[in-house]
C-alpha cells in the first residue's frame, strides 16, 4: 500500500513538472496571459503536496492539521475529477459541421512566424477554403490581431494565404484588433451588423479540435448561432493544447462576460 501511494505522490510530481515546464515554453512563444499561467500555478501546487508526502518521516504527516490535509486531499480530487469531464467535453465537442451553409465564415487567428502563417493556422484557413468552394456566396471574417513576435497582423495574413489560393478579396473581412478568443467574435459580432444593418447570427466557425467547445460558448455569449469546422491538432503541440485549454476553458467560463 505503502509503495502505490508513492508512485502516485511520484505521478502528481511528474504532473506538476510538466504543467510548469507548459507554462514556460507558452511564456517564452505566446507572451503572457491567464490562460498560460494556470497550468503553471497548478504545478506549483502538485509539487508542493507531492514533496510535502515523499518527505514524510516515519508516517508523520508534516501538515499537522487535520482539515488542512482533508482539504487538500479533497481539492485534488474536484481538480483530478474535473479535468476528466471538462477534457471529455472538449472531445466530444469537436466534431465538424460543415455540411451546414451559412452567411458568414470565421476563422480564428493562430499565431505567425514573421509573417508566415503557423502550422495550426494554416489548417484552419485550409479547412476554410474548402467551405468557402463549397458555398460560393459565404463570406469570410479572417479575426486575429499582431502578436508578440509577429510582423503583421494575423488578420492580414489570413487574407494574403486565402486570395493567393483562389479567394475573391471581396469575399475577405478583415478584423485585425482581437487579442483573445472573446475578442474575435465581439469585434466580428460589431463588423457584421454595421455591414447589413441586422442582426446575423447564424455562423461558421474553423479552429482546431481542442478550441472548437470554448470558442462556441464564447461565440454564443456574443449573440451567435455558432456551428463549427475543426482542425487536427499537431501531434508535437497536443499535449500542450489539451491541457492548457482545461484551465482557458475554466478561465473563459468565470471571466470572458
């Protein structure tokens, strides 16, 4: 008993290590924001209580107190318990509905090089132009601002890769000022009513498989009927994606009003 209990002190440990080590290659890529803080912040805690156990001498607990150990205990079981059903969500939520026509396409911004579309953008705004072939009277919201390392703004981007593959600019929307997921569709919510004149709420949205429950929960708050396209996610980044959108979901779910 002994033994399972250290080998699942030693998993929290290597748990907490890689939250860490998530939050500081995102820092050093994408900047800073909440979203890339929380798995860090959760290592800290998972190393914390780990060593804290891996340390005990002669099974005498170091957190003296009774309440403060059944608290911790208990904060790690909601987080572990959590984390299954808000991953499960995600999953389940990222199937594509392509087959459905609307007005308006939106493909959120992922990231450049420069001013070379990422990997993960470049998906997106492939998934993009085949919904785009298929239903030739859809236009398209391409929304992302400039970055940390960017040269232009990913919004600029989009549109230079959709009209150099056959697009008709005049079909290409540019909202270029967002900085977050809520952003994209508060600024594209405003681009579409002052170019019809009502209200539109039915819309398209591509991103990848692991943003697609997110960025309908936030399209929705916006006052849009959202249906979605996704993406497959790099193997190299999907660890990384799965685990930092669990607390960006929970960040969005408390704050993004």
């Amino acid at each position: 008993m002994q033994r399972l209990k250290r080998v699942f002190y030693i998993i929290l440990l290597i748990s907490g290590i890689s939250g860490i080590f998530n939050t500081l290659v995102l820092l050093f890529y994408a900047g800073m924001n909440l979203g890339i803080l929380l798995p860090g912040l959760a290592g800290i805690v998972l190393i914390a209580y780990a060593c804290l156990k891996l340390s005990v001498y002669k099974d005498k607990a170091i957190i003296k107190s009774r309440i403060m150990r059944n608290l911790i205990k208990a904060g790690l079981i909601a987080f572990a318990v959590s984390f299954v059903l808000i991953e499960g969500l995600i999953i389940y939520n990222n199937r594509s509905q392509d087959d459905v026509r609307t007005d308006y396409l939106i493909i959120l911004g992922a990231g450049l090089n420069g001013e070379t579309v990422s990997l993960t953008l470049k998906q997106r705004l492939d998934k993009g132009i085949e919904y785009l072939n298929r239903y030739p009277d859809t236009k398209v919201i391409v929304s992302g601002g400039q970055g940390y390392g960017e040269d232009i703004s990913e919004a600029e981007a989009m549109k230079r890769y959709l009209v150099n593959r056959g697009i008709n600019p005049e079909r290409v929307i540019m909202e270029d000022k967002s900085t977050s997921t809520m952003e994209n569709f508060r600024f594209s919510k405003k681009l579409i009513s002052d170019m019809e004149n009502q209200d539109i709420d039915k819309i398209m949205i591509v991103t990848n498989d692991f943003h697609m429950l997110r960025s309908k929960m936030l399209a929705r708050r916006n006052g849009f009927e959202p249906y979605g396209i996704t993406c497959g996610t790099p193997i190299s980044v999907r660890f990384n994606s799965y685990l930092r959108e669990y607390f960006a979901l929970i960040k969005s779910f408390l704050l993004d009003r």
